[in-house]
C-alpha cells in the first residue's frame, strides 16, 4: 500500500549520467518502487542522454528492482559525453581540406519528441553537474525534472554529501592499509593516488582514515621540500615508513596537475592521473628512500555500494518521488546541514564544490601529524 499521496503524473522516465558510482542502482530502484507503488508507470532510459537522443528506452518492473540494491555501476548504463544542447554529429576533414573540428548539433528536439513517443510525462535524472545542467534546460523546456546528485568526488555545488563517495573512501582506505604494511615491511615510501579531479575530498577522508603521514590535495598546491623534510624527520625518529596520499588532481605550488588524457569528445574533456608517479620518482632522487606507487584509479568507482551509501541512495531517492509528488520540480535533491532539501537544478552548473582551508578535518589531520605540503 503507498504511504503516500497520489501521483500528479502517471508515467516517468529515470536516466543516469556521467561516470558510473556505487550506489546508482539504489537510487533506481528507491524511485521505480516508489513510482510503481502508487500507480506511475516508470520507464528507463539506456545509456543516460545518449539513449534520450537514439530512442532507447525499456519498460521497469518491480521484478527489475531483485537484487539491484547491492550491484555497482547501473542497470541503465550511462554515458558521460552527450549532452543534447551540444552533441557531435560529426568532424569536418583534416587540414588542408578543413580545419579537422567536431562538429555539434542541439538535438534537444529530438529528445523532447521520443519522451512525447513513450508518453513520459517528467524524469528523474540521476547524475553530475553536466548531468544537471541538461536536465535543466528539459525543464526550462516544459517537462518536469528533478535531479539526484551523483559522484564519487563529492564535489557538487548545494549538496554536503553525494553517494558514492563514501563507498570510494572506504575502497581508498582500505588500499591504503594495504599499501601501509609493504611501507612499513620494505621501509619504504608509498605513494596512493586517489581520484576526486578537481576536489580533494577522497584523498582528504581516506587519508585521513588510512593515517596517511602527508596528504595532498588540489586546493593546497604542495612543496616538494616539506614533503621531503617530513620523510627524512620521519626517519630521523625510526619511522622508516611513509604513507602519501596524493589527489590526482594535486600540483606544486607554481606547477601544473598532471594530464593523463585528453578526451575531445567529452564535455570536461581533461582526465588528471600521473601526479604519483612522479611523487614516487622525485621523493626516492631527493631522499633516497626507497619509493613506489599505487594509482587506485576506477576501483574505487566500481563494486557494491556501502551500507551509508545504500541508505543515502534510497532516501535521496525516495526524496526525489517526495518532490515529483509535490510538484517540486525544476529541483535537485540535496543535503545541506544533515537534513534533506532541494536547490534550483541551475545551481551546481558550471560548478565544483572544492576543499576549503577551514574544512574543520584539514585542522583535525594536522593535530595528528599529517602534512598537506603547503
Ligand atoms: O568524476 C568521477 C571521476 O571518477 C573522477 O574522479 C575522475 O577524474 C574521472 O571521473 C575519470 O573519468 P573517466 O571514467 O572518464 O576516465
């Protein structure tokens, strides 16, 4: 029995977009059940926005929902380079013929003309802040939206906390411990490098929960000499281990991050990743310890989402049916000050919600020792 009111529509669609994270899945299915259980019908679209341009959309039964709590990635699939208001149709030739440029087209039209064909009558999207910024031009467009929060970097703009996050602190802490023990052994320093792009909240709670003896993130540009003081005082007092663990996205002050690929086609087309290799090079010249290197990379976007991130996908889920119900669209659920609400879907657009210099934990892993390498 629904313990809610009825519904103001009768038929939804729910996509995801942007990189996979644990926890998708929950929220799918916090709102198919939910929409289900007092009458909507609720169809899913493939493949985020990709599937909204092609017309791939598939019917979602309660029986769909069976054993998807737990399961990583998402039933849907998604896609992280197709927005519709810019999405490439094709390349003009190499010079000298042309000037060999992707060339886009707005395909909103046509995206509006499929939801009309599968008679949805607004969406539940699920995703990042490009994920956001095309639902909201859906919803300046006349079909009701409302958006949920999705990133493993925790790093959307009007919202505290994104699930998938803590699940990617839990896989980095755990990498770390692992990484400790052959630090400790060999004598060693180990360098993990976590993702986040341009936010340093991975590195900075699995760091701090790992115990990592230098922390360095995005937001604090590093000095390479207090990194190397820090290891050699470290020796000095027979701590002949250190434990380092590096943002992708961290750069000497006065440098730049370090660009593992360029993806032309996406449209946040820099992928960061290299930065502890080149720690793990520069601290074994300088020092003389012994070093190596770990890059984490997708494993901590892939595998089952933690029990937090389980229940944080389902309220915000839930949340997102609450404000569809309500006739609250237009609107991302978020958590701000520990308690659920909803921001304008504009809001994180264009956005990153970075570390700030008084975050209270940056203080709390300087009193047990760490260093940012400021
Ligand atoms: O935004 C999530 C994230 O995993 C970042 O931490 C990382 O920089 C990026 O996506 C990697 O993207 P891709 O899966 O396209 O390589």
């Amino acid at each position: 029995m629904p313990t809610h009111s009825c519904p103001i529509v009768k038929r939804i669609a729910v996509l995801t977009g942007g990189g996979d994270c644990p926890g998708l899945n929950a929220v799918i299915r916090a709102v198919v059940l939910d929409a289900i259980s007092c009458g909507m019908s609720v169809v899913g679209v493939e493949d985020g926005y990709l599937g909204l341009i092609e017309n791939r959309f598939r019917e979602m039964t309660e029986a769909d929902m069976v054993g998807i709590l737990a399961r990583g990635g998402t039933i849907l699939g998604s896609n992280n380079k197709s927005n519709p208001s810019k999405f490439p149709v094709g390349q003009n030739p190499p010079p000298p013929a042309g000037d060999g440029k992707v060339i886009y087209k707005d395909v909103t039209d046509r995206c509006l003309a499929n939801l009309r064909e599968h008679g949805v009558e607004a969406m539940v999207v699920i995703g990042g802040d490009g994920t956001m910024t095309s639902a909201a031009t859906f919803s300046q467009m006349g079909i009701p939206v409302v958006g949920v929060p999705k990133t493993i970097d925790n790093d959307i703009e009007g919202t505290e906390i994104t699930f998938g996050f803590q699940t990617a602190v839990d896989t980095a802490t755990e990498a770390m411990d692992r990484c400790r023990t052959t630090a400790d052994s060999h004598h060693r320093a180990m360098i993990v490098e976590v993702m986040g792009r341009n936010a340093g909240w991975i590195a900075l709670h699995s760091g701090v929960a790992a115990g990592a003896d230098v922390i360095l993130l995005p937001e604090i540009p590093f000095k390479m000499e207090t990194i190397y003081t820090k290891i050699m005082s470290r020796s000095k007092r027979g701590r002949k281990s250190t434990l380092v663990c590096v943002s992708e996205g961290a750069a000497p002050q006065g440098g730049a991050k370090v660009v593992a690929r360029v993806d032309p086609l996406s449209p946040d087309p820099i992928r960061l990743g290299g930065v502890g290799k080149f720690l793990a090079e520069q601290i074994e010249e300088a020092t003389g310890v012994e070093s190596r290197y770990a890059v984490l990379g997708h494993v901590q976007r892939g595998g089952t989402p933690s029990a937090y991130d389980r229940v944080l996908s389902t309220l915000l889920g839930n949340h997102a049916m609450v404000l569809l119900r309500e006739g609250k669209v237009g609107r991302m659920v978020a958590v701000q000050g520990g308690r659920l609400t909803d921001i304008d879907l504009r809001e994180p657009a264009g956005r990153q919600r970075l570390v700030r210099a008084d975050e209270p934990l940056i203080a709390a892993a300087r009193a047990v020792g760490a260093t940012f390498g400021e």
